[in-house]
C-alpha cells in the first residue's frame, strides 16, 4: 500500500515527465518550422546550379 507521501512523490514525478514530453514536442515543433524557412541546400535537380536566396 503506497502512503500519501509516495502517492504526492509519484503525482509530481508524473507531472515533471508530462512537462518533459510537452517540452520535447514544443521543440520538435519550433524545429519544423524553421526548417520551413530555410531554403533546401541540395538541388532537387541534380546537375543544375543552386540558387542562393536570402531572407530577410
């Protein structure tokens, strides 16, 4: 039988891992995004020349 200091100890450990994973998909979001912005360095047609952009 667990006592309610446990049962505390495990709720918060619970919430730190469910804090964690948010985090980690924040991340992964913000990382696709700005993949978005950035124009591919490899050309998708191999033998033509690559184009530099800028964004500003």
């Amino acid at each position: 039988m667990w006592g309610c200091e446990e049962l505390r100890e495990l709720r918060k450990l619970g919430e730190l891992r469910e804090l964690r994973e948010l985090r980690n998909k924040r991340e992964l979001i913000a990382i696709g995004y700005k993949a978005q912005e950035i124009p591919p360095k490899i050309s998708p047609h191999p033998g033509l020349p690559i184009r530099e952009t800028r964004h500003g």
